[in-house]
C-alpha cells in the first residue's frame, strides 16, 4: 500500500496527529478490511490521567476494534497500544481517540449501534442487522445508560410518579420512579419493598430531591413508608387511576359474586357482561343491553353506580368541596350492602388526605402507566429477563430520554 492510502485512512478515520495508518489488509474471501493504528516510536505519549506527555514504557499486546464497515467490508483497527511512564500517575496505557476504555467497538461503530437499537426496538433484531453478538450489543446498551446517566439533566423536577413492574413470572416485582413533567423514567430497582422505595429516592442528589414537591402513587403501603422516609417533605398524592382500578376490582368482584348466585337459578342474566360494566364509555352496539341490565335489579348494578359516582370527587375545584362530596358518598357507601364496595370505601377513608392532595397539584400517576406496554414489548422481545441489570439497563435506554451518544471528536483536515 502506498503512504497516500495510509494517509486516505487516518483521516477518514478522524486519526489526529501523531497517530499513523502503518497498514491496511484487504482479506476480501473474509469481506474483511484490518488498519494497522499505530504511536510513532520515540514520541512521548500523553498521561491518560493528567494529559502531560511521558516517556512510552513499553506496549501492550495487540487489540483490535470493530469500526464502521467500508463498503460491503467489516473493518477492524488494530493497534498495539503503549503505556507512557508518567512521573505522577505511574505507568498508564494511554487513552484512544476512537475507543473507550474497555471497548471492543469504535465510538462510531457504538453510535451507530444505540441509533439501529432505537430503531428497532428489538436488541436481537438490531443484531442480526449489525452481525453483532448479543453480549457485545448489551454491554453497548449498558454504556450508553451510563453515559445518559452521567450527562441527564434533572433540574427543575418537582412532581414523580411511583409504581411496580412485574419482573420474573410470580411475584417478582421492581419499583420505578418516573417524571411526570419530562415523560421519562428516573430510576428502576429491585423489589417493592419500602427498602426499594427509599433507594429509588435516593438515586436522586440530595439538592434535587428537596425540589420535588408531591409524588403519584397507589395505596401501597412500601411507597408510603418509602417516601415518608426518604423524602417526609414531600406531598403523596394517590391518584384517581388507582382509586378507579380499586372500585373496578369491587365491581367486577360483586359481578361474579351475583352471576355464581344467579346461575344456581339457571338465570344467566348477568353471563358473558364482564367488560360492560368496566368500560369507562360503553361501546356503541352494547348501549341497549347496558341499559337493559341497569333497569335490573342487580347488586352489580349498584355497585356499578358507586364507581360511577366516585368520577365526580375529581372534578371539584378545590379539597373542601371535594372532602364534602366523599363525606355523603362514604356514608351511603357503606350502609350499602356491598361488601367489596365498603372494602373498598374504607380504604379510601384511611386515605383521604392524600387523595385531597390531588386538588393542590393536579398530578396523575397516568403517565407512569403508560410506560406498561412499552416495558412490556421490552420484555417480549427479549423473551423475559433473568438479569435485572439487563432489564434496568434496557427500560432506562428506551424509556429514560437520555442523551447516550458518545463524544466524537473531530479533527481539522484542511488548515
């Protein structure tokens, strides 16, 4: 090859002086093309600790990284990289323009990689497109998190949600913090113990946690204790998804209740209504029957009418008329003879307080359930996780909004 070649490649590859292209392999039966990088002998090399330059001490055995390919071509640099004897730090192999520490793939390869990634939604898809190992393609994920990490932004946070993923068939559970304001997820770790919830605060600095003024959650009693130990200044509100699933779950509860008492009977009345009486707007050729069936004398029916009537406590406009209104549906609740539905009543008496808080800060845990179908298209992907890290790793990359590109510095060409 001639020097001009040489030459040709180091700027391609955005080689800065002193670093030289000493040769370039064409194996075309292998459709693979290797660049020979290397520091020229008797320079001095930079400290990877302080950037002084040092004498090189010796070199390390040869490594190679996979880069962008050239035309239909994988394209490898290899490099023997030396280590410089620095007089404060000691002997330190030197850090490379096209590389990490620790990578086996060039920043542009891994840039493009995160980007296939994104695209396709799939690691195992992004793959195959890339003939990349699953291993290699994780631990590209797992620096792009870190490297999202690193660089995210949380000023300005002052409202987070909290709430559980399944994670491994059973119970198996990790907790999660997202921010309802920037639609992203924060933070996922293991369990959903009161433990997990005080780790997911303090995944955030000290300085941006006393900024965060209310926090959506159900009524379980981990995320209570959590967040009253972690962060007690701040405001928990129970949202009204949560209140809407419990008083879904009475209904559908009195439902089968009835519809087993019914069929003793041979009275199939209420046979095959199930998703009647849990549609928020009840489909359009369903209408009549619905109506039909609340003409009916049924405890379905009126337990159904609870739940109805428990939208109305979120379009007050303030606590006090909001507190007066649950006052007169408790009551009637509970002299109701609707057992769930009293269970139920109960449960949102202990927590009045902060179902009120709703009116002070407006805030939903919405959002947060609305990463469910996308976490669950990562778990169907994947077919299931048996590493957490991974599974962290893969929610923080598509649902975090992280910056997880790296630093790819250029170098002048013409003067």
């Amino acid at each position: 090859m001639s020097e001009s070649v040489h030459e040709h490649y180091r700027l391609l590859l955005l080689l800065p002086k002193p670093w030289l292209v000493t040769e370039v392999v064409e194996e075309l039966d292998k459709e693979k093309v290797s660049v020979q990088v290397a520091w020229p002998k008797r320079s001095k090399a930079p400290c990877p600790e302080c950037g002084k330059l040092a004498p090189v001490h010796d070199r390390l055995p040869e490594r190679s990284w996979r880069h962008l390919s050239v035309m239909q071509y994988r394209l490898e640099l290899r490099c023997s990289l030396p280590r410089c004897n620095c007089p404060e730090h000691g002997v330190k192999a030197i850090a490379t323009p096209w590389a990490e520490p620790r990578s086996r793939h060039t920043l542009h390869f891994e840039s493009w990689t995160i980007r296939v990634i994104q695209a396709c939604g799939s690691l195992s898809q992004a793959c195959e497109l890339l003939d990349l190992h699953w291993d290699s393609a994780q631990r590209i994920v797992n620096r792009a998190v870190e490297r999202g990490l690193a660089r995210r932004s949380l000023e300005g946070l002052e409202a987070v949600g909290l709430d559980e993923k399944n994670f491994l068939k059973g119970q198996s559970y990790v907790s999660l913090m997202t921010d309802l304001k920037g639609s992203r997820v924060l933070e996922v770790v293991r369990d959903r113990k009161t433990t997990s919830v005080v780790k997911l605060w303090e995944a955030l600095p000290e300085g941006v946690r006393k900024e965060v003024v209310a926090a959506a959650m159900d009524m379980g009693q981990p995320f209570i204790l959590g967040t009253k130990k972690a962060a007690p200044h701040v405001d928990i509100v129970h949202d009204r998804f949560h209140v809407s699933k419990s008083l879904n779950e009475a209904v559908d509860k009195t439902r089968r209740q009835e519809c087993a008492q019914l069929a003793k009977n041979n009275d199939d009345t209420l046979k095959g209504t199930r998703y009647l009486w849990l549609h928020g707007n009840t489909p359009e050729k369903s209408k009549q029957r619905f109506e039909e069936l609340l003409e009916v004398n049924l405890k379905t029916a009126k337990a159904w009418l609870y739940k109805e009537q428990m939208v109305e406590f979120w379009e007050h406009s303030d606590a006090q008329s909001a507190s007066e209104f649950f006052g007169h549906w408790y009551r009637s609740a509970m002299s109701s003879r609707l057992p769930a539905v009293k269970n139920v009543a109960k449960s949102l008496k202990e927590h009045l307080s902060d179902l009120l808080t709703y009116f002070t800060h407006r805030i939903t845990n919405a959002m947060t359930e609305g990463f469910n179908s996308r976490i669950q298209a990562i778990k169907a992907s994947a077919r299931g996780f048996r590493s957490f890290d991974n599974y962290r790793s893969r929610i923080l990359f598509f649902c975090g909004k992280l910056d997880m590109q790296p630093t790819i510095e250029t170098t002048t060409i013409h003067s």
